[in-house]
C-alpha cells in the first residue's frame, strides 16, 4: 500500500477546543483532541477539492496526526531543539509554497479559516515542532533513505497501476521582480494610523476602533484581541514592541512587514501576553504597479532584440533567490498550480516565448510580477520509466522511507506513553 503524502498540519494548540472535547489519543505530553482531527480531516478535504473523505484516508490523516506526535515526543526527549533563525528561515518559503498550493491568498484563507497573518503566526510554532522532528530523522538516517536502479524498477513494476497520471505540465523559467511598497502608500497609511492613534489617545475605547478600523479581518471583529501567546508567535517588530508594553498601555505606531500596527496590552501572565491590535495596511496605488510593469516589458523587449540573453537578466534583475542562481529556471509545472492569468499568457505564446508580466499569486500581500519563458509543454500522461524516472524514483524513496519509519516507530513507542481512546 503507497503511503499518503503528509497532510499539511497546524497543531492541537493552533486551533482554540470547545468545553468538553474529546480526547482521541494522548502522545508523552500532547494530546489529539476530536475537534482538532476533524479540522485536518475538512482542511484535507480542501485542499485537495474533495467533496468527502473515505474512512481509510481519515485514518490516514489521523496515523499522519499520531505519527508527528510521537517524533515530537521523541525529540523533546533527546533534547533536539529548533533555534529561532532556523524557523524564520523556513517560514517565508513555506508561506510561499501554501499559496502556490493554493492558488491564491484567498483560497489559502478560506482553507483555513482564518488570514494571512494569523495563519503565518500559527504555523511558526508548527515550523518549530517540524524542525526538531526532521532534525530528530536526520540524526536516525543521517544519509537519508536511498534507491538503486533495480529498487526503482521493481517498485514501478509492482505498484505502476496504483501511481496517478501525469496531469499537463508547463517546464518554465521565470524573472521575478517583487512590487515594493511605494513611500506614497506608506505615507496615506500612516496618515491613517496617527488619525487612529490620536483617538485612541483622546479616551475613544481601543476595541470599538479597531472594530471599525483594523485590517485583520481575524481579530477586528473580537476588538483586536489576539489571545493569549508566547515569545516566538508574533513578527518581531510587533513582538519587541507588544513586550515592552504595562498591562493597559498603548503603543506607538508599529511598522511591520504587514502595515502599520497599534498595540494594547490587556493582560500578562508569566512568559504570555494578551494583546490587542489595530492593523492599517498599505493601500495599493496603481501608479507603483505600473512602474515595475514597464520595468519587466522593457526588459522583455531588449530580451527579444538580443540585447541581453534571458539568463543573464535572470542574473542581474529576478529577486527569486530560489531560481536566481538556476538561470531562473522553475521545473515542470503542473496545470493545476498555475492561475487562470498566467495559463492564458503561457497559451499565448509559443515554445521558447516569453510571455508580458503576470501579477505572481505565489508571494502573499507582498506580490510581484513575473516574464515567464516557456521551455517546453508536456501532455498529459501515464508515468513511465522512460519519460517521468525522477518522479518513480521520489515515489520509490517515499514508500522506502514509510517502511523504514514504520519499524523505527515501533522501537520508539516502547518509550513514549501512546494511549489511542478511538
């Protein structure tokens, strides 16, 4: 049987229980409650646009919950820890990744339930937990799980029927410029912050501002109450700040890579603090756009005239540090992960074309926009050796891995407390 692919989790802690949830299964220290499991259950559901979820793959994603929870449980007992500058590195390319996935910000919202920002500061303490667990791997397979040829061939021989299709591909390389916040946006915005801020200090109740004012559309509607956190949950501009906050007191003008920010502490205890917040982000001028849109045609104009080769503008001008230094180049990209708007520019041009800026929908509020060059267009397919091997090899080395997890898993649960009430 292949193994599923891990399902994309955010802690038990992440989302709040309702008085009297059941308990399903206690690991060590951490416990997996029934509101929390349905809740991965309907996020797997979709993200992967499924309209139900049969019972095997609910237990699936429950062993994929169970499994987490006893790496974890193991790493904490050999002290294997994550250091802050090891999760802020994860975190902005894993952002990037759950929209791509998505689609856009949007549906990446509507995933989960919740904003952008919210949603960033949650699974920076999951990226904690993530990192001490693949730190944990590491130390057990320090070589990582390998295949031979004859492994390859003998797993497709034997599960080929099983492997999914080949959807259409588009093989790509891309320059991507980012759209920088302009010192007019800045300005109107925090304009807009002061005239808050001044009524805030003129006795006008903080909860009904930001109920009226902020653009955290998660916790506006709550007075831009955040609830209770720890070091570690917020951006650090926002967290230095909200830190050196009294109990009552009301912050200066925050900037953060997200607006400009108004902080009210409400309550401390030990290392946690309750804060509440106003956000007013950049507005988006047009005229910003244009720039960076006039920018990226020009280029593409002196691309085609051959006045600079299409690597070498991927060299001095893309801020994709991933592609950068890959002459830009993006891999075979599958039809389901590309937006209407970049599928209908890639339509329009032919093999070894470049298509005119397309807004990226892979980068959060902080979008940008792209010239992709088409390399090449592959069709839909049945995997096979000859054309699609890296994939075998990547299916082979995951159910490789899944055994050797599995056998390791059970010497674990010898000295991990595991108690399923399911």
């Amino acid at each position: 049987m292949l193994a599923v692919a891990a399902v994309c989790l955010l802690s038990a802690d992440a989302f709040p229980q309702s008085e009297g949830d059941r308990i399903i299964a206690i690991v060590g220290r951490e416990i997996i409650t029934e509101s929390d499991f349905q809740y991965q259950v309907q996020l797997y559901a979709r993200q992967n646009r499924l309209t139900e979820i049969s019972p095997f793959m609910a237990q699936q994603i429950f062993q994929s919950i169970l499994t987490n929870k006893i790496l974890l449980a193991k790493a904490e007992q050999d002290s294997i820890y994550a250091t802050d500058e090891e999760v802020d590195k994860e975190l902005s390319g894993r952002m990037d990744n759950l929209i791509a996935q998505s689609g856009s910000v949007e549906r990446l919202e509507a995933a989960y339930g919740m904003p952008l920002a919210r949603i960033r500061n949650l699974l920076k303490e999951e990226l904690r937990k993530n990192i001490r667990v693949e730190k944990l791997k590491r130390e057990k397979f320090p070589g990582g799980v390998k295949v031979t040829d004859r492994d390859v061939n003998e797993f497709f021989s034997i599960y080929r029927d099983s492997l999914p299709d080949v959807n259409e591909e588009f093989e790509l390389a891309h320059i991507y410029m980012k759209r920088k916040v302009s010192d007019a946006e800045k300005s109107e915005a925090l304009r807009i912050a002061r005239q808050i801020l001044d009524s805030v200090n003129q006795g006008v109740d903080f909860s009904e501002l930001a109920i009226r004012n902020s653009a955290d559309s998660g916790s506006a509607a709550m007075g831009g109450d955040l609830g209770y956190a720890k070091k570690g949950t917020f951006v650090k501009p926002f967290e230095e700040a909200a830190y050196l906050l009294d109990v009552g007191e009301v912050s200066d003008i925050v900037e953060t890579e997200f607006g400009y920010h108004i902080l009210k502490l409400k309550d401390r205890q030990g290392d946690k603090i309750r804060v509440q917040h106003i956000l007013v982000t950049f507005p988006k001028f047009e005229s910003s756009d244009l720039e960076t849109i006039s920018f990226l045609k020009e280029l593409k104009d002196r691309i085609e005239k051959d006045e600079i080769s299409f690597e070498n503008a991927v060299k001095e001008y893309s801020q994709d540090e991933f592609t950068a230094g890959k002459d830009g180049y993006l891999g075979k990209v599958p039809i389901e992960r590309l937006d209407s708007m970049t599928l209908e520019a890639l339509r329009g041009i032919s093999k070894g074309g470049i298509t005119d800026p397309v807004r990226s929908v892979s980068r959060g509020s902080d979008y940008g926009y792209e010239l992709y060059k088409l390399i090449d267009i592959v069709p839909p397919h049945k995997l096979s050796l000859e054309e699609d091997y890296d994939r075998i090899r990547s299916f082979a080395e995951s159910y490789k891995e899944s055994n050797e997890l599995e056998k390791w898993l059970e010497e674990i649960r010898e000295y991990i407390f595991v108690d399923i009430k399911m």
